[in-house]
C-alpha cells in the first residue's frame, strides 16, 4: 500500500512548495512576469491538456503524477512572479525626495521618540489624472497627539527623501533591510511633522481595521483597569497580540528561558480559546440544531479572535485547522490532521507566498509538522496512568516534540539554546492559559467597574506570577548557551538526522541507522573544513558603533580588537559587537589595545603582537600596511607612501587630495567617530579621485576579508 494514500494534501503541496522556494530563490530578472508567466502558463496548460485530452494506461499511472507534479511546480512560480512586489529599478536613484499619498497597510509601530509606519504608497500621474501605486515604504513620524491618531486603514499625504533601507550595521547582527525586503518594502523617509498630513481620503471598509479598532479599545479596558506595567505589556501580547509595550530587558528574559512562544499570539492561544468557547457554549448541544449554531459561532469566534491579534502565520494555521475540526465534528467526519496543516499552508502560501521566507511562518509549520510526528512516539516511551502525572509528561512530550523541529532553525537564526525550555513550559503554560481566561474576564464583565477591577487585579497577579517564573528560570546558572552559530548546511543535516531517527524508531529498519551513521560523517566531513579554512582565515572589521573608533585584526582564531575611549563608555554594546565577531568567526584567542587621544600612542610606541605590528599611527597585519589618520598629515614624508588601507577617525581637518599628495592608499575607510557631513564629503571626494572609499557612518561597518 502506497503510505502517501491517506495524504493527498501533503502529495500536492510538495510540489508547489518546490515552485515556490525556486522563484523565491532565483534571480529577478529571471522572474520578470514579461515572459515567466507565459512560459511557465504554457507548461500548465500543456500538462493539464495531455491528463484531460489522452487516456494514459495504468501501468504509466506515474506520467499524471509526473503532469500534475509539474502543473502545481508551475503554478508555484506563478504565484510567487503575480504577488512580485514593487521594487526600485536600478535606473533610480538612491535618494529622491517625493510627494505621495499613502494607506497605513499595518498597525503603527511607538516607541519613544517615533512612530513606525508600513504604508502603501501612491503617485499622482497627471497624463491620467488618477493616482498610480508605487509599492509599500517605511516612514517614521515623530511622536505627536497627531501622529499618535494614526491607526490602520488611514490615508496620509507626505514630503520626503526616500533613502534604501540600510542592511546590517555589523557582521551578524540584525539585517533591516533583509527582514523589510521580506515585507515587499525597500524605502524609507524620515519625515518632519510639518512634511505629512492626513489625507482626509475616503476610509475603505475593511474587517482589518474593524478587528484592530476593537483591539485598541480592549486594550483601553485593560489600562482603565489599572493593568499597567509589565503587567498590561505581557497581558496586552497575550491576550490580544500587542507587543509594542514589551521593552528589552523583559523580551530578553522571555527569550533566554524559551517562553518567547508565550508572547507571540500562536496555536496555543488559539486552541485554549478553542476549549473556552467549547465549555461556555456546550449548553447547545442539548437543542435539536444546537451542534451546528455551536460549530458556526465557534468557527466566527476563533476567526474573529485571529484577526483581532494580528492573523500571524502561526494564528492563522491554528484557525484553519480548528474551522477544520469543527466542521468535520459536526459532519461527523475526522479530517487527517497532515491534509489540514497541508491545506493551511496552501492557503496562506496562495495568497503571500513570501510568508515562506517568514521566520514565524517556519517556526509555526515546523513545530506543528514536529508534535504531530514525535509527540505519540515520545509520550509512548514512559507510560503514565496516574492523571497529573500523565497531563505532565504529555506537556513535556509536547515541549519536546516542538523543541525537536524547532532547534537547527533556533540556532541559525537566533544562536542560542534555552537549556531549561521544559521547566518553562511546565511552569508558563498553565500560567498563560488562566491568565487568558483571566482576561477574557476581565473584558467580559467591564460595564461592571467595581467586578472588572477586581477580575483585573487577579489578571495583574497572575501575570506577575508568570514573569517572576521567567525571571527565576532566566537567573539559574547555564539558563541559556549563547554564541552558537551554525550554517545554513549545518541546519539542514541536523533535520535530516531527526527524520532519519523518527524514521527508525517508528520503522524499526536498519536502513534508517544508517542513514543516521551516512549523515553524521557527512556533517563530521563539513565540520572540518569549514575549521581547516576557518585556520588561515585574514579578516579586519572596522564596526559601526556611534562616535567611537572600533577595529578588529584577526588571523584564524587570534584576533587583536583596536579601540579608543569613546567606544570603551560605550560599555555593553561595543563588547557585544565584538564579541558577536568572534564567537561567529570561531576566534578564541583574543588581544586588546587601546587608541589614546588622536593618536596611536599608548604604552610604548612600537608593540608587536606576533602577525601585528604597531608604530605610531601606522599598522603592519602580515603583509598589509594600514596607515590611521586623526590629525594634520604627518611631516617628514619625502615621498609618496605606498598604503592597502588608510582609516580616517575623530573628524581630521584634511581633504582627500592632502592625503594622496602623502599617500597611495588601495582603499579609504572613514570609520564611525567622524561626523556624517565630514564623511560625505570625503566620501565624494574619493569618488571624484577613483579612489575606492568606505563611509561606516553612512554604510555600516567595513568587514574586508581574504
């Protein structure tokens, strides 16, 4: 018997997924809808008409499969070229100042000082007199009564310099510009209060922005509840998906015990508003019709729910998983929990097919894909009778299972493990789900002031309880390995070793061992070398951190890290900057020395440091000569200097021609102490010279490798 039988879902979605991750993947142009969606149309029809038009023999049942395999393939890439977003052409500027008219396509983002707004922008065409869409941006608006009104839906007019969003500001740390490509948005502006006003534009009807006026006024309930704090910040997130009042410090506690999950609205959220609608209207299933009434009010409530936190990919798989249970309980059928998943995916991927690349998304499929393949074999392993005991090792079983899908992806994307993640899970989930019910009662009951404060001083202990046990798990010694950076191969043999021992464990075939013994001497194979290349590896990082003068110099694992004061008052961030470097770039033996005032001169005058050498302001790494200038040019030259690298720092008064009267440097970097308008000038200095320049004020760091 064929095992994909019972999967019909899974057989299609394989395919498609397979169209989807190519033209994900492969280049733009090679995507460019003039001639890939005929082609790729022509290879659907073509399939479609050759299943339709001849009656293939049995015996060549493969050949539909093959057709069909290479329809949905086609329909993959189609997908992905029709939803194409806008993107600047290269024939476009960098920066342009622009008057648009634009819709707040996603809730507004506050912090302090600013307002972070998603919007999909519009020109004026004055040949048609209508307004043409121009593709999404990111705008920010300082934080005004005005711009505090925003909300979704809105429609503003602004004036500003559209600048590409910056990438990465150090090696391995976070990338904007990748995370908001994913988005579809590729420009930016920074816009003055007197540069935008509200549109007064017509306001479409649109169930988004019902849901989140609605949130907004739970919200509002909740603080006129005196739920403040941290408090309403975790309650906020939980409850209703709002995750603007979680600081650093408390996101950071939450990541490092493993209950980031809890903050993010899930299928967690979802199934235990699923229990609570299931107990409050069971009352119905006593009526004649009452099964199907309780199905459909369900069905609205979940999906309401979803919307209301934000429809993450996360929630909306839990959703159309539940309307599937639900509805196949009230037919009286049990749909096969693979097809639902399968069918969920298909349905969100249809519509956004770049959610593929979603972080979120990935997490989301993968844990449900692990709890549905390891939880029954895992949680066979210990039987339990006794029912606390047995509710325990299933929780555990399931945190294992999620865990299990979940870590190589962990551990690429964010390099760190949370090495007590069962104790979280034993202590936060019940914890999250009455402080759920909590707060469901706290809205429920909120026309009666005196009952709903109450209710909400339980809500506001209940979600202090939570975050002492965060704090506690966070606090205990070896709580969380950091530093743990893998590729993306890496990634890829640790998943095929868990499915290699799921497979062996579930088929008992020996086969699958060695499959596991294959796998784990091809992952020992690219270990070492990727170690051997890593050994002889030339690297100098000269990092973006504001105002300081921040180098590193590192020959296979012995680095030496240059810095001055002010990257020294820096404190935390500038250690961790270089310490991200290193650990990523496996270096462990590690030198420091110190620029005094504007010069290069500390402890001695020369230092030697086995491949570095320093004298004055001048550098000898191997064979690379690194001349660094803060100051007036040095006197005594009677020809010109022959330089790989020339670094300028603290903002010298000095023009790039002074400089190559003295020098002939490969390469100019201004590094990140020096003020953005020297750093421009110089910058098109250089380019007016041909001399290759780097600004890490206004690109980010330097990182010269080789």
């Amino acid at each position: 018997m064929n095992p994909w039988r019972p999967y019909p879902l899974i057989r299609l979605l394989i395919p498609f997924l397979g169209g989807v991750i190519c033209a994900l993947l492969a280049p733009h142009w090679l995507t460019h809808p003039n001639y890939s969606v005929g082609i790729l149309g022509l290879l659907s029809a073509t399939a479609v008409v050759a299943i339709v038009a001849f009656r293939i023999p049995y015996k060549f049942r493969w050949v539909t499969g093959v057709l069909i395999g290479l329809s949905l393939f086609s329909a993959g890439v189609t997908t992905v070229i029709c939803t194409k977003p806008h993107r600047p052409t290269s024939h476009e500027p960098a920066s342009t100042r622009q008057l648009l008219v634009a819709e707040i396509t996603e809730p507004p983002r506050q912090s302090t000082r600013t307002i972070r707004l998603i919007v999909k922008t519009f020109r004026f065409d004055s040949i048609r007199r209508s307004l043409t869409e121009d593709g999404k941006k990111l705008l920010f608006l300082p934080r005004t009564d005005q711009s505090l009104s925003l909300s979704y839906g809105d429609w503003i007019v602004f004036s500003g310099w559209l600048n590409p969003i910056r990438g990465a500001s150090n090696p391995y740390a976070f990338d904007p510009a990748a995370y908001y490509h994913r988005k579809g948005v590729f420009r930016q502006a920074w816009v003055d209060s007197t540069q935008w006003e509200p549109s007064g534009g017509r306001k479409r009807y649109s169930i988004r922005r019902f849901a989140f006026n609605l949130r907004s006024k739970m919200l509002n309930i909740l603080r006129e509840n005196q739920v403040k704090g941290d408090e309403f910040a975790v309650a906020s997130a939980l409850l209703l998906g709002y995750v603007n009042e979680i600081d650093k410090e408390l996101r950071k506690d939450y990541a490092s015990s493993g209950a980031m999950h809890i903050l993010a609205v899930s299928g967690m959220h979802v199934g235990i508003i699923f229990l609570f609608l299931e107990f409050s209207l069971s009352w119905l299933n006593r009526r004649k019709q009452g099964p199907v009434i309780k199905s459909i009010v369900m069905i609205l409530a979940i999906w309401g729910y979803a919307l209301i936190t934000g429809l993450s990919p996360s929630v909306f798989r839990a959703a159309v998983m539940l309307s599937f249970v639900i509805a196949g309980r009230t037919t009286r059928r049990k749909p096969e929990s693979l097809n639902v998943v399968a069918a969920a995916m298909f349905i969100m991927l249809i519509s956004e097919p770049r959610l593929l690349l979603n972080i979120g998304f990935q997490f989301s499929y993968l844990a449900v894909f692990g709890i549905l393949f390891l939880y029954r074999p895992l949680v066979n392993l210990l039987p339990v009778s006794a029912w606390f005991p047995s509710k325990i090792w299933a929780l555990v079983s399931v945190s294992i299972a999620a865990q299990l899908a979940t870590f190589p992806l962990a551990l690429y994307a964010f390099h760190q493990f949370p090495n007590y993640f069962i104790l979280t899970n034993i202590l936060v989930v019940p914890l999250a789900s009455l402080i759920i019910y909590t707060g469901i009662g706290v809205l429920s009951v909120s026309a009666l002031p005196w009952l709903s404060i109450l209710v909400a001083k339980g809500l506001s202990f209940l979600v202090w309880l939570l975050n002492s046990a965060i704090r506690f798990v966070e606090g205990l010694p070896g709580s969380t390995t950091t530093g743990i950076y893998i590729s993306g191969l890496d990634a890829l043999f640790f998943y095929l070793f868990i499915l290699s021992i799921m497979l062996l464990l579930t088929s008992r075939r020996i086969r699958y061992l060695y499959l596991c013994l294959v796998l784990l001497i091809g992952f020992t194979i690219t270990s070492t070398f990727q170690e051997y290349q890593r050994q002889d590896r030339v690297q100098i990082a000269i990092f973006q951190v504001k105002g300081s003068s921040l180098y590193d110099f590192a020959l296979g694992e012995r680095d030496v890290c240059v810095k001055d004061i002010q990257a020294v008052k820096q404190g935390v961030y500038a250690t961790e900057v270089v310490n991200r470097f290193r650990v990523a770039e496996g270096i462990g033996n590690q030198r420091t020395t110190y620029l005094a005032g504007k010069s290069f001169e500390i402890e001695a005058d020369e230092r030697d440091f086995g491949f570095m050498v320093r004298k004055g302001n001048f550098i000898q790494f191997l064979d690379r000569r690194i001349g660094i200038i803060s100051e007036s040019m040095p006197p005594g030259f009677t020809h010109k200097l022959k330089l790989d690298l020339v670094i300028l720092r603290r903002n010298p008064k000095i023009t790039i021609q002074e400089i190559m009267k003295v020098f002939s440097p490969d390469k100019i970097v201004i590094d990140a102490s020096n003020s953005w308008y020297n750093s421009r000038d110089w910058r098109q200095q250089a380019e007016e010279a041909g001399i290759p320049c780097h600004s890490v004020v206004e690109k980010g760091a330097n990182w010269i490798t080789g």
